[in-house]
C-alpha cells in the first residue's frame, strides 16, 4: 500500500485526508518538518511514498496527477510530492537536511530531490488548482477556484490525446471518453480494454473471410467497434492514469495485429469467390509497414538534434495558426481513425479488390506528401545529429551478420550510405522483377546487396537524408519477397509471403518502441538468429533459386514461422519481465 506523510498541523475541516484515501494512501500525520525523516523511515522503501502539507487545498486530480502516475520516480505540484522506490533514496536524504528556507515543505523537498538528480515530473494543471495558502484569505481564494472549475469534466477531457485526427477527436472521442470512465467505475484496466479490442478485430477478420455480403458487412460494423474500444483503452490510462509496461506494448503491437488480421480476412472472404487479391493485401500491408519506419526513422533521427529549424518548418507552424489547414493535412495523410473508417464502409458497400485499391492509393498520397515534407525539412534545417540519433537509425537498419561482416570490412573508407543503399535496394527489387522466377544470378544479386547495404551502415548516420536508409531497407526486403511469390505462380506463395512480412514487421516495429521507450535495440543475438534483413533477403532468393515452385510456398511458411516464434517469445519475454518504461500518448492540456 502507498503511504502519505501529511506534514504540519491538522486544518479544521479539511476534507484532504478523506481524498488521500480515496486515492490509496495510508495516511500518517507529522507534526512538523523535523518529524517527517522519523515517518519516512517507518515506511518500506519498496513503497511509493508521498508528503504533502496538510495546509494543502486543491482539486482531487491534481494530487492523483501528483500522487499515483506510475510513469515518473518523482512526481510533484504545489504542496505535494510522490516518489517511487527509484528516488526513494534522495526523498530519504534530503528529508534528513535541516528544514531550512520558505514555502510549503514539500516543495522544499521536491527541490532537493531535483538538485540531487532526479527528474521531478511537475504535470501541467492547467485549470486545477494545487495550492498552499498562508493566510485564512488565501484558503478562501483557493477554496472559491476549486468550486469554480469541474473536477470531472477537466479528467474527461484531459484523458483524450492532444493531437488526433479528425475522425477521432469528432465522431469517436466525444463518447469514447465516457465509455472509459464506465470501465474505470467498474474497476476494468486498459489492458483488459486493449484485449476486447483485438478480439473484436480478429471476430471482424473472421467476418470478412466468409465472403458472404452479410459476413462483409458484419467486419465493417466490428471494425469500427474494435477501433472505439481502442481508443477507449487509452483514455481509460489516462483518465485513471493505469499506465504499465505490459500496456505500452499491448497498445503498441495490437494496431499492426488487428489491421493486418483483417487484410489477411479480406483476401481469404475474396478468395473464396474466385478473386486473389493476396498480392494487394501483402502489397497494402507493405506501404503502410515502410510509411511507419519513415515516420519512426525521421523522429529518431531528429529526436535530440541540436538547431532544428527550416523554412519548411517554419511554414508548417505558419499554417498551424490557420485552424482548418491543421485538419486538412491530418486528415490526407489517412490516419488510423480515417484509414478504419474508410477500410469499414467499403468492406460493409464494396468488395475487398476495391477496399485495397482504395488503401492503396490513399496510403501512398499519404505516404509521398509526409515524405516529401521531411526531405525539404531535412535538406534546409541547419542541425548536427547526435550520436544517439545514428545509434538508432542503425539499430533500425536491423543489419545481420553478413551486413555486419561487410561493415567491418569497409569501416574507414568513404561511403555514401543513402546512395548506396539506394543502388542495392534498386538493384534486388529490379532484378527480381526482370528475372524469372528462380534465376540462380539473382542470387548473386542478393549477395551484393547484403554487402552494399553492410558497407552503408559502416559509419554513422549522420547526413541531412540518412534517416531514409531504414525506410529502404524495409521496402527492399518486404517487395523483393513479395515479388518472388508473385513469380512463383503456386498456390499458397503469396498467403506464404503475407505470413512471413507480417513476421518481420513484427519484428521492426518491436524494435522501433524497444527504442522509443530508451530500451535500445533487441539483443544482438536475435537479430542474428533471424538473419538480419539482409540475411532473410539472400535465404529467400536462394530458396527460390534451389526449390521447385511448389516447394517454395512450404519453405516461406517455415521461415514465417521459426521467425515469428522466435521474435515473439523474446518480445513477450521483454515486455513482461523488463523494466522498460511505459510508451504512451499524453491526453489534452486542461
């Protein structure tokens, strides 16, 4: 159980040890500064604790903002202080300083914690109110600022993402927000939230493999469900502030799971009346794995750069003053919200050969507008990339040991990585639409390509356009697959080929939150064990080079399969077992 120490005397009908209880909190009185080092040491150190005045006066959610958010060692506002058993021990040392200066002792605390260094979160309030007034005048200031501001309504609205798209914020956040204050009333988590969702999902996939017009319009229903509760999962977090490790990665991996699952139900519902749109499926699935690695790679690579100003982003936040013009370019990128709302009411009106045409053009205006954008960002802003920015892009590479082998061997020598990676990304694809299926100098290709690539990531990525070297990477190896089964012209080649991209982007988008939430990378060994991407590009084309047509489908469904099994478990073994922070999306500004 948490514990609150309340520091000063008791204030005549206060209602602020009742709200600490509300919140959790084993609530023990000291009378003064001096005392508080004596409470803390009777409080286990592996317990979050907290001190707060008992002159404190303020809304409820600005001490649960305070008080219980699991992210941060130590949190703080106005008279108020929490840490976790991290920062315990600088809560524990500057408790036992003389109590020296003015203000309320907590923010004395929270200031000796900080100069220590530890992080003290202060969350922005907004309109709630966190304050220790000295004077009876002041507490009735106070007292009149908190009745005058709604609790509730502040919560609801700050448990909705601060930026989103427009089929989110107008036709699903208005309501979602109160189906996640009925979860949070009846005591249901994010996670089991997240949960519901993917089954929803899955259930709409299965709808849409019936190929029925009733099956159709079923997925079209349940698609839009599974969206609200997946919006729901989020601001139920945020509104109870239920954010975890196992969240983070359930919320991070079950959005690729559940759009992919149904683009695999629509091409099964297709197939079952005579239409094979697997290619368009894999090719859907593609474009919108290698529009999120551009999306991953630019953020990474600018994520700490030093001077990041353009023209080009100068006249993005131009254009951001202009209200309508901020909608209008969230909207054509085709966003998760839009992209569901449309994908639901063309599988419930059209077919699934419409549905992936649609995605397919709206996904790659989508994805040449925001490329195009960041290249005339990239090429105009005067930056330095830092290290850690190279770190990443490398770990994004996600090069194996023959690129690794290659890399060595070219360290020191002057390389272009963008160009070169570019020829050897050209080259794989190129000839593995010229060639026949099969063509044993494909293979040597192949072999080129893992070492072009192998030499490009032989030194950092640091140049204006580096950050593009991922990206291609991933389009290199998902086509050249895609473009094989496509040749092989068997049954089962392209289902084959879906299942092993969807493994691999499995794969990469673990490794991009791995780094987003300051992991690093999976381990080494991993990425060798699957043969990095430059690997599982030279095996598949050998594949296709030493076996029989109708044996390649079978060996594309093993490699999906030891790939996928491999990266889950370690994934699964990661995100429950680890310490990795929570990755989530912060809610509105009050």
């Amino acid at each position: 159980m948490s514990t609150v120490i309340l520091t000063g005397l008791p204030v005549p009908g206060s209602p602020l040890t009742d709200e600490l209880r509300s919140l959790g909190f084993d609530v023990r009185p000291a009378a003064g500064p001096e005392d508080t080092a004596t409470v803390l040491a009777g409080v286990p150190a592996d317990q979050r604790v907290a001190v707060v005045d008992s002159a404190f006066v303020g809304h409820v959610h600005a001490l649960r903002l305070a008080l219980t958010d699991p992210r941060f060692d130590a949190c703080a506002v106005t008279g108020a202080l929490a840490v976790q058993p991290g920062a315990r021990a600088a809560l524990d040392k500057a408790a036992s300083l003389p109590a020296e200066g003015d203000g309320p002792y907590a923010d004395r605390l929270a200031a000796a914690v900080e100069a220590a260094g530890t992080t003290v979160q202060r969350p922005e309030l907004g309109t709630l109110v966190a304050a220790v007034p000295a004077t009876d005048a002041e507490r009735a200031a106070a007292d009149a600022a908190v009745a005058a501001v709604d609790d509730e309504a502040v919560r609801l609205r700050t448990a909705v993402k601060s930026r989103d798209g427009f089929f989110t914020t107008f036709f699903i956040s208005p309501y979602s927000r109160y189906i996640a204050r009925w979860c949070a009333r009846r005591g249901l988590t994010p996670n089991q939230v997240t949960t519901a969702s993917l089954i929803t999902a899955l259930i709409a996939a299965g709808s849409a493999a019936t190929g029925e017009r009733w099956g159709y319009v079923a997925a079209g229903v349940l698609l839009l469900v599974s969206f609200v509760l997946d919006c729901t999962d989020g601001q139920l977090a945020r509104y109870s502030l239920q954010y975890s490790t196992m969240g983070a990665w359930l919320d991070a991996t079950f959005d690729r799971a559940k759009e992919y699952s149904f683009y695999a139900g629509l091409a099964l519902g297709a197939a079952r009346n005579g239409d094979d749109v697997w290619a368009l499926a894999l090719g859907a699935m593609i474009l919108m794995t290698c529009r999120h690695v551009v999306d991953f790679s630019f953020n990474e690579a600018n994520h700490d750069a030093t001077a990041n100003t353009s023209p080009t982003a100068a006249l993005s936040d131009k254009l951001d003053s202009v209200g309508w013009t901020v909608w209008v370019r969230r909207m054509i990128i085709l966003p998760i919200g839009e992209r569901w709302a449309m994908i639901a009411v063309l599988t419930a009106a059209t077919s699934p050969r419409i549905v992936f045409y649609a995605l397919l053009v709206g996904c790659a205006f989508g994805a040449l507008y925001t490329t195009a954008g960041r290249v005339l960002r990239s090429l105009t802003r005067k930056a330095r990339r830092t290290d850690r920015a190279a770190q990443a892009l490398a770990d994004l590479a996600d090069s194996g040991p023959l690129a690794s082998v290659a890399a060595a061997l070219a360290k020191g020598r002057p390389v272009a990585p963008l160009l070169m990676t570019l020829a050897a990304a050209v080259l794989i694809v190129g000839g593995a639409l010229r060639s026949g299926f099969g063509a044993p100098w494909l293979v040597g290709t192949a072999v080129f390509y893992a070492i072009a690539t192998g030499a490009a990531v032989s030194r950092p990525l640091k140049g204006a356009l580096d950050w593009l070297v991922p990206p291609l990477l991933r389009c290199a190896e998902y086509v050249t697959v895609l473009v094989l089964a496509v040749k092989a012209d068997v049954p089962g080649a392209l289902p084959a080929a879906f299942g092993l991209v969807a493994a691999v982007a499995y794969h990469h988008y673990d490794t991009v939150y791995r780094i987003r939430g300051g992991s690093g990378a999976p381990p080494r060994w991993l990425v060798w064990t699957i043969g990095g991407h430059e690997g599982r590009v030279l095996l598949t084309v050998v594949l296709a080079a030493v076996l029989p047509r109708d044996a390649f489908p079978v060996a594309l469904t093993a490699l999906a399969v030891f790939v996928a099994l491999v990266v889950l478990v370690e994934s699964i073994r990661f995100w429950v077992s680890s310490g990795a922070p929570a990755v989530h999306d912060e809610g509105e500004p009050a």
